[in-house]
C-alpha cells in the first residue's frame, strides 16, 4: 500500500461543511491550498463560459485523507489465497462456473417436483458444467453475479450491475505531474477528486499515467455484460473536455489503455447486503467500495456464515450482521461512492 492520500478537491462551501470539519478533527487529514494545488498542476479558476456548460466548479482548497493511498488488489488476493493453501483444508476452482444452486426439501419424498411449498427447504447442491458440489452450507460471495444464481430461487439481492469504465492516460505533463506528492514518504502524485463532476484520477507510479474513471449516475443504465469494454467515445466526450480544463496537462494526453467493469450497486444506501436463507448466505452489493471494505465485508461474512449475531471489525468496534440485511436493516447512507 502506498500512502500518497486522497484529494478531494473542493469549493469553499464543501470546504467549510459539518462532513469535512468533523473528519479533520475524527482522521488523520488536513487542508491544501490553492497556491499548493496549483503547484500539482491543477487549475484552481476554470474557464467561465467552460465552467457555466459543464457545471464545472472553482477549486478553494482540498481535503487531503492522509490515511488513504493506493494498492494492488491482485497482490493482496495472492497473499489470502498462499495464506489459505498453507492452512490447509481449502481447495481452489478456478475457471469453474456454477451454474445452479439446486433447492431441495429438506426431508425428500422423491415425488416429481420437489420440493412443494409446504416442505422446508435447502440448497442441497451447485451444478458446474462438469460436475456437482454437494455442502452444509453455502456463501455466495459472488457480488454483481449474485442475481443470476439467486433470482432464479426468487432470492433478490437488492443489487445492480453498473458498468465503469478506466481510461489510462498519459502526456509528457502527466509525467511531470507524477514527481509531486501532498503526503506520504514517497513522491506519489495523490488519489485525486475533481470538484464536479468528480472524475477521479489515480496515480499509477510504475506507468507515470493516470487511470481515469468517474461513477456515473442517471443516464448509465443497469446492464451485465460477459465482457464489458470502455467505450473511447465516453473519453473524448464526456471526460476529456473537463480533464482538460482543470488539468493542463490532458489537452494533449494519449490514451494508452483501457477497460471497464461492474459496480455491483446497492441503489438503497450504497453499502453492503448481508442476507442468509436457509442454509444459503449471501454477501454482496460492495457498491464500488469492495477493496476499502473487504476486510470488514470478510469478517461479516464470517460472522453471517457461523450463526453469529455480531461481528468484531479491525478496530474493535462491533457491528451486528442483521444491521446489514434486507428486512433487518438500519445503516446509514453511504456518501463516499468514488
Ligand atoms: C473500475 C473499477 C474500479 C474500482 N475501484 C475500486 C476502488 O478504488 N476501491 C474499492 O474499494 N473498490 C473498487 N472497485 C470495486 C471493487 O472492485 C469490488 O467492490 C470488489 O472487487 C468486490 O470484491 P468481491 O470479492 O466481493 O467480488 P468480485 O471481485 O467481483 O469477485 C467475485 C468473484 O465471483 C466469481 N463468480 C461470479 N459468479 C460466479 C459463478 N456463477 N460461478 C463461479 N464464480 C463466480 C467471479 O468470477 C469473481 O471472481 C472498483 C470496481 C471497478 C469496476
């Protein structure tokens, strides 16, 4: 992980708001500015008529998150799995889809048609294309996918699918721009936050590019595909033209890759749905948050699993696992969807 911070880049309003000032007082974190952001390379007052089209905003300062930074999910996921495999007792699938969860009563009859509403009822099996798993109990942590294997049980996971795309980017002053730093021991340019609309820029060192990507709302319908790809329309015409007027150094910037996925929405608050029915747990709807949060995800969905009613975060607090349920649930809003 590198600490290099998130910046959210901010008007005077957003600035001076309830939300801002009580996490600088509650996290590590502190306040830039403009003279320091114009030193990244950012503009502070945007063109005008520019600004009045595109609901563009000036920049009066930003919120430096200095606990925050950057890392490579794919890293962490190899440390779980040699950690796993050096436990022993679990086992690996790779490249094996499941394609049913089999509903059975759970006292068979054997009549044609099990199980019939009146039988009490369990997930007694999942099919692959080559074979059948027989279990207890099954979790399914398979987030956006989730809808396919329950929907047709007429178990609704309250999620949907929606696509995001990254564009990674590069021009000889986003290198320039990627020697300067606002936190952390190494020269990393910070996580950044446009004002609006927030497009969101991270640094990727090793390139000297940046990944660009913005969380789209109204307008970006809900829609799985098997193989998502960015669309460089959606650059050209709806990212550059307001990359370019905060931040000099995209007017000539080349696209150098680029790809998409799914965030798997949780449209009610934004957070994470725990459910269990009968011997089926389910955890989903990481609603774009599924790496910041995946040790507390992890740690419920033990808890959800073993019957437990609380689960115990990293910092001690404790959270109750119904608080996150469908019929059970009391969570607040989520409000940092980046
Ligand atoms: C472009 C983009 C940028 C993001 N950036 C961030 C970020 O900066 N910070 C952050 O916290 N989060 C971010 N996210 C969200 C984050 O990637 C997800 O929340 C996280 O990956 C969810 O983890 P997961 O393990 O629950 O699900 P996934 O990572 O989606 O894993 C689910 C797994 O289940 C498997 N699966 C699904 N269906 C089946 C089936 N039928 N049979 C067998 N296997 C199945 C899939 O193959 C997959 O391996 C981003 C997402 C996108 C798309």
């Amino acid at each position: 992980m590198h600490f290099n911070g998130y910046l959210f880049l901010m008007d005077e309003r957003n600035l001076k708001s309830m939300a801002v000032q009580s996490l600088l007082k509650r996290v590590k974190s502190k306040v830039i500015s403009r003279e320091e952001i114009s030193e990244l390379g950012i503009k502070t007052d945007t063109d005008p008529e520019a600004a009045k089209i595109m609901g563009l905003k000036n920049i009066d300062g930003g919120f430096v998150g200095e606990n925050c930074g950057i890392m490579e999910p794919d890293l962490l996921a190899s440390y779980y799995v040699r950690e796993l495999e050096n436990m022993g007792g679990v086992e690996f699938r790779y490249n094996t889809n499941v394609t049913r969860l089999n509903l059975s009563p759970r006292t068979k009859l054997n009549f044609p048609g099990e199980p019939f509403i009146w039988q009490d009822k369990i997930i007694e099996s999942i099919e692959t294309k080559s074979s059948e798993l027989f279990a207890d109990h099954f979790l399914l942590a398979t987030d956006v996918w989730t809808s396919d294997l329950t929907s047709p049980l007429g178990i609704d996971p309250f999620t949907q699918p929606k696509k995001v795309q990254v564009f990674q980017v590069q021009s000889n002053g986003i290198v320039e721009m990627m020697k300067k730093k606002v936190t952390g021991e190494e020269d990393i340019f910070p996580f950044t936050i446009l004002p609006g609309p927030s497009i969101d820029l991270r640094p990727d060192p090793k390139s000297r590019t940046f990944w660009v990507s913005y969380s789209e709302g109204i307008g970006r319908g809900f829609s799985l595909e098997e193989n998502p790809m960015a669309e460089a329309d959606y650059y050209s015409n709806n990212l550059y033209p307001v990359l370019r007027e905060y931040i000099p150094a995209f007017e000539d910037a080349r696209i150098m890759s680029s790809w998409a996925g799914y965030y798997s929405m949780n449209n009610m608050d934004g957070t994470y749905v725990l459910e269990r029915n009968m011997n089926l747990s389910v955890v989903t709807g990481s609603s774009g948050s599924g790496i910041m949060k995946a040790d507390a995800a992890g740690r419920l969905a033990s808890s959800l699993y073993s019957g437990k009613e609380k689960a115990k975060l990293y910092g001690g607090a404790e959270i109750r696992v119904a608080d996150l349920g469908i019929t059970t649930r009391r969570v607040d809003q989520e409000t940092l969807i980046i």
